[in-house]
C-alpha cells in the first residue's frame, strides 16, 4: 500500500521478463526462503502436506488478487482493511486437517 506506483509495475512485468537471469536468481531465493520457512512446519505437522508449488499460491493468491484490484482501481478499501479476511483465508488452505 505504501508503494502502489511500484507495485503496479511489479504486476504489469512482461511475461518475458520472468525468464531474464536476474528475475529467475530472485525466485529462485525466493522459493528457497519459502522452502525454509516452511520446512519445519510440515515436519511437525503444522501445515497440510501438499506439493510445494502449492503453498505460494494458496497462500498469497487471495490477498494477490485484492491487491491487483485495488491497484487497477477496482476495489476502493486497501488490502489491510481486510487482512484479517485474507489471513484466515490463506491459513484456512494449509492447515492440518482436523
């Protein structure tokens, strides 16, 4: 929210601008730190064990697409008017079952 000029062109990137060396370096960490992250809390149970290129997008997916809509002006109300919402969300697509 506080940078949305620059999340904006974050979001308008090219396609093939995702295959350019420096962007892959940056997955690539990124995914690592996930990777960690993540790591301990399946090894105790504390997520839903799923295939890893799952997490990112169950996770961030709901509160990745309020942001593109408020960004394009679509939504009025900034994402952390609904942070709560978009948590719950997102802990509610990984937690162990019951």
């Amino acid at each position: 929210e506080a940078n949305p000029e620059w999340a904006r062109f974050i979001y308008r990137a090219d396609d093939a601008l995702a295959t350019a060396s420096a962007v892959e370096a940056v997955n690539a960490e990124y995914a690592a730190l996930l990777e960690a992250h993540f790591a301990p809390l399946l090894q105790t149970g504390a997520l839903r064990a799923l295939p890893e290129v799952l997490y990112a997008p169950l996770v961030l997916g709901p509160a990745h697409d309020y942001a593109r809509r408020w960004l394009a002006g679509q939504v009025s109300e900034p994402p952390s008017v609904h942070a709560e919402v978009l948590q719950a969300a997102a802990w509610q697509a990984v937690r162990p079952a019951a």
